[in-house]
C-alpha cells in the first residue's frame, strides 16, 4: 500500500523515537488521525481534554523526559486552543513540536469553515520555525527541521499541513533543483565553552570575592555536580529560581531555596549580604531580589547569549553549556580557606526550616496549607515527579517542599499559566510511566481544567507500570494568590464576586471516575492521608480543605506591601479579622527560637 504524506509523518516521528502524541481529533487533521490507525497507534494517539490540556502535557513531557514533546490538533480553534500550552514551552524554553491542520488548499482564502490564518497566528509562539507543508516532497525536510530546531533552541516549533494535503500520495525531495533533501534523524550537538581568557577573567572575580552567592536556574540542571564544587570552593550558598528548584536537593548544607516573592528568607539575605555573585543557567526576572547595583561584582553563564546581562549589571558573561563552563573554571578557583560566611549561610537555613515547621504548624480554619506540604515532605518517594500549579500552591511549593536525591519538580514558570499542574503530571506520568507523580493543585486551577483531565487520568492510569499520580487539591473556594495580591499591592479588599469560588466534592468527582477520593478537613489526617495516597494501587485525589487567610507572605515584607495590606483591612475586607490573626501569627514564628 503506498504511503499518505500522514503516512510519512507518523513514520518519520518513530524514526526520530516520539513515542506520544497529545492530540486531540478534528477532520483538520483526520487524514493524520487514520494515519495512526493504520500505524498500530505508533506513536501513541493520547487523547485529552482540551487541545491546551495536549501542548501543556506536551510541556510537561518534554519538562521531564528532555526529549521533544509534539501536540496535535485540527484546524481553526483546535489550533487556537494549543497556543496557551506553546506559550508556556516558549517563556520556559522547552521543545515542543505542534502538528496543525488547515482546512484544504483548495478552500484557503474563501473565508471557509475553520479557517484562520494560523501562519499569522503562530508567527510569534513558532518564531524560531513555522512552516506550511504544501506538496509532500517538502517532507521530511520540515519535519526534520521542526524537531531539530525544537530540540536545539529549545523552544516550540509548528508544522502547518493542510487536510487534503495529509492524503496525498508521498513522494520524497528529488536530487534537484529547488528541492531540499534531509538527512537521517540524528542527534548531535556540540559542547559550547567560553573562551580560556574570558574564563580567566570571570575567576579572578570570583576569587576576589569574601562572600559569594550562587543562582541557579533550569539551566544548571545536567551540572549539579559541579555547581556543588564551585559552591564549596567559594565558601558560597546556593539560592535557585523557581525553575531551578530541582537542580540541587534542598537538603544539602547551604542551599537556601527558592529566591524572590516566593521564596525562603535565607536566600533574600543571602542576596542582600553578598559581595559577589555567580549566576549559573537563569534569567530570573526580579532584579529587587538580587545585590542592590554596584553592590556586588557578577559573573553569568548560560548557554544562550541572548539572556545573558539581562538582569543585572554582570561584568563577565560566559556563553557556554553550564557543565563544560564550571568544570573550566574550577582548576583556577582558590578555595577559600575563611568559611565564616559559608557557615553563617548555613546557620541561617537551619533556621529557616524550623521557622517554616513552626508556621507550619500555626492554627488555621480548617487546615493550614502550609502544613500540607510539610507532612508531604518526608513522605515524598526517592524518585517522585511533583508539578504545582499557578496561585497560593505555588508558594508553598517553592517554599516547603523538600526535594531530596533525584525527584523533580517543576512548574509554569514565566508565563505562570493557571492549569498547567494537572496536564503537566500526565506528560510526567507518560515520560516515567514507572515514577509516581504527585501535582499540587489550587481548586480554582482543579475547577479550569484539571477535573477534566482526571478523566484522561481515569482513562490511561492502568498503562502506568507505577500506578501512583496524586492530585492534591488546596480546596479554599477562594481564588487565593489574586485575593493576596489585591490586599498586598493593590490596598484592595477581597472582591467576593470575583474571588470567590463555587465548592465542588472534588474526591466524590475522583471516585465517579474510579479513581479514589480522599477528603481532609482535620490538620492530624494529613500524615496518614498523604500514607494513604501514596502506597494507593490507583491515582488518588486528596481534597484538602484549607484556610485561605493564611498568608503567602514574602520573605521580605516591604512597608508598601504592609501598608497596603492594612488599607485593603480598612476598606471593609470580609475576612479582615481573620487575615490579621493568620498573619501576625505566621510572622511572629520567624522571631521565635526553641
């Protein structure tokens, strides 16, 4: 039988090892969809919910495997719906290939039913490549091209194949002229290291240096290693951004967590007090979180020259692979011999976990979030998968979950997507079938889409050769971090109409699915409920009611934030009482000892 141009397609995904496809069908795409039929479902068609639920586990897929994760939708609003997902992997530089349809060349430009223009739609999300296949001898040029420049960009990239296109005959690129040949599907790329005299020059600042900080970020994810060595011959701490939680455990000795509004008071001192500062494979955007200007000379390393001298006034900059860049610069590195500022850091981390078991552990109506992920941590699996969701859940994440050895987190980081937690958990599920996963979830994310994608939980959970995938719900009924920040920044009460949420059963939803449903409202089941959900032989909802007026509060509270808050209690807020006790409560723990 002679292949389609979808033929060709599906086939040149295996070749290139895709083994998932997160689509959803649409006659824009149905030559690719009985393309998959004919394939033996090789790749995988996973159906979602939502074709933005299949980019964003496309997202977290790639997030945890480090391969490319491709998405499938049809023409029109099918395409429309993927470009929140293809945001999220281009802010988080993650490579995603998007397959789109379109309705017949033939039809292009009658105003027909579903068409848009989609090369003007993905001209920005697909910048780095977007393409229109037209006649099959284009294949497997672009194809190829898509994945390879994913792959080496790091970013989303688009194909856009029309529907009858998808059912022509394939015919392969001629040896002529105006036609472009492919090579086989291959993966090779090249080490960068910075010159040996700028990595001269980037040492001798870090030398000089008596009390050094180090930031780091995703992109110093494959150089732990030597992150730890830089770190201990500098004497320095180690603060990470938010998409760097994973790249060293949070239970090694002078590692301060995470930086910025939702981050750990170690790392904002540990900004503050520097006189040198090293930041590895991040572009965190904050700069009031970092050394005051000519506070502390800089030194930068990071893959891509374009994000590099972007956020603060560095005064080397290393274009280089994180690894390659840090293993150059340790033979030159003195180490040094006074380790008084590396112990006071270290001091100070001690310190900070017990103030945060301490707020942990304040009362609350009826559970106190903050203790959720608490009682979480030390049951956390060696190699879990956690993924947290946008809002309140996210602070607690960043603040309190203990990531220990190899497990791995992540989140939206800077598009900061709401709904991202629970699509992102089954991109995981599906890059580690045979790793838990645990996503933490606000209700007003689990209401947007995540009920939804328990069903697509229900419908592929006993393929997992581990079966555990936790969805933890912050059950609140309050849309919590635009509540907070409305009082913090804004001087403004909470706005019920808008923030308040309807109250769903969430685990009596998981049990209709099959799934089992585990409800808290009692902080001393926490323990045992977390027990429970994570020795389960199915995937397990545990819908925790918890206070919404225990405060995210930063690690430094400026007077504006303060002032503000204390306007927004004035000004009539209905939970004023309650935001005042919560607060002064948590906050009175970081001045306890013993």
């Amino acid at each position: 039988m002679t292949d389609t141009v979808a033929d060709f397609v599906l086939r040149r995904l295996r070749d290139w090892g895709v083994e998932h496809v997160f689509a959803y069908p649409g006659d824009g795409i149905n030559g690719l969809v009985a393309a998959f039929g004919r394939s033996d479902d090789r790749p995988r068609f996973i159906q979602s919910r939502h074709e933005e639920m299949s980019a964003l586990e496309a997202v977290g897929y790639a997030k945890f495997s480090g391969r490319v994760g491709v998405c499938l939708a049809t023409s029109g609003p099918g395409a429309i719906h993927l470009l929140n997902g293809l945001y999220d992997a281009k802010l988080d530089h993650v490579p995603v290939v998007a397959i789109v349809g379109q309705t017949a060349r033939t039809a292009i430009g009658g105003s027909y039913q579903q068409e848009v223009d989609l090369h003007a739609l993905f001209k920005d999300v697909a910048s780095e490549y977007l393409v229109d296949v037209v006649v099959p001898e284009q294949l497997p040029n672009a194809l190829d091209r898509a994945i390879r420049t994913a792959e080496a960009q790091r970013a989303p990239t688009a194909l856009i194949i029309p529907a009858d296109v998808q059912e022509l005959e394939y015919s392969p690129p001629e040896h002529a002229f105006k036609h472009v040949p492919s090579s086989a599907p291959s993966r090779s790329w090249a080490t960068a290291v910075p010159s040996e005299d700028d990595v001269k020059r980037a040492v001798e600042v870090l030398n000089a240096g008596e009390r050094v900080a180090v930031l780091v970020g995703q992109g110093a994810r494959g150089a732990a290693d030597e992150v730890r060595q830089v770190a201990d011959l500098l004497g320095a701490g180690v603060a990470k951004a938010l998409l760097g939680k994973d790249v060293l455990p949070d239970d090694e000795p002078g590692v301060t967590g995470a930086i910025g509004l939702l981050g750990t008071r170690p790392s904002y001192e540990l900004m503050r007090d520097c006189d040198t500062l090293l930041i590895v494979g991040s572009s965190f955007p904050y700069s009031q979180f970092l050394p005051e200007f000519g506070k502390a000379r800089a030194v930068q390393v990071d893959v891509d020259g374009r994000f590099i001298g972007m956020r603060y006034p560095t005064e080397v900059n290393l274009v280089g692979d994180a690894g390659a860049t840090l293993r150059a610069m340790v033979p030159l590195l003195r180490r040094k011999e006074d380790r008084s500022w590396r112990e006071g850091v270290e001091r100070g981390v001690v310190e900070w976990w017990e103030t945060l078991r301490r707020q942990s552990f304040v009362d609350a109506d009826p559970v106190n979030p903050m203790r959720i992920m608490w009682e979480l941590s030390p049951r956390l699996p060696e190699d879990v998968i956690v993924t947290a969701d946008s809002g309140s859940a996210a602070n607690w994440y960043a603040r309190l979950v203990k990531l220990r050895g190899r497990m791995r987190g992540s989140l939206s980081g800077t598009l900061a997507t709401m709904g991202a937690g629970v699509p992102y958990a089954i991109g995981a599920k599906f890059a580690h079938p045979g790793r838990p996963a645990v996503a933490l979830v606000g209700d007003g994310a689990m209401q947007m889409n995540g009920l939804a994608e328990l069903i697509t939980i229900a419908r592929y959970w006993k393929e997992w050769a581990d079966p555990r995938c936790v969805v933890c719900v912050l059950h609140n009924n309050d849309l919590n971090q635009v509540t907070w920040e409305l009082r913090s920044m804004g001087g403004a009460p909470k706005f019920e109409q808008s923030q308040v949420l309807p109250d769903v059963d969430y685990a009596a939803f998981a049990r209709s699915l099959g799934l089992d449903g585990v409800a808290v409202d009692d902080p001393e089941e926490l323990g045992g409920a977390w027990e429970r959900a994570l020795s389960a032989t199915r995937p397990v909802l545990l819908d925790v009611r918890c206070d919404p007026n225990t405060p995210p509060i930063p690690p430094h509270t400026t007077f504006e934030q303060a002032k503000a808050t204390a306007e927004a209690m004035l000004k009539g807020d209905p939970d004023a009482w309650d935001v005042v006790r919560r607060g002064v409560a948590t906050k009175v723990q970081e001045f306890l000892r013993g």
